[in-house]
C-alpha cells in the first residue's frame, strides 16, 4: 500500500478503519494514542493508526 492509501482512514471512527482495514487485506491494525511509545522495526501487511477519542489521526504502512 502507499501512503494516499493510509490517508483514507484519517477522520474514520476506529470500528469504520478496522473495518476498511480488512475489507483492503490489512494483516495486522495497530491502534495507537497520539506520542505513543511505539517500535521501530517494520513489519509488512501491518496499519498503524493514530487515535485519538475514538477517531482516525492518521496512519501509515508497517
């Protein structure tokens, strides 16, 4: 996936992206609160996405 695919699920409720998520053969969605501590190795077929109060910040590949 590219990153103009990652930026459909910014402003997405988290039930709608997970959802999305799987319809688009996501492996793996990692939710995440905004300055979360978070690891550094990437790992393919893997959204990490921003939350926070229940919405979509942004997200991105790995």
């Amino acid at each position: 996936m590219t990153e103009e695919h990652t930026r459909d699920f910014a402003g997405l409720s988290t039930e709608a992206a997970e959802e999305l998520a799987r319809e688009r053969g996501w492996a793996s969605v990692r939710l995440l609160k905004p300055g979360a501590m978070t690891t550094m190795e990437y790992r393919e077929g893997r959204l990490n996405l921003v939350v926070r109060d229940g919405v979509v910040e942004r997200g991105w590949e790995g």
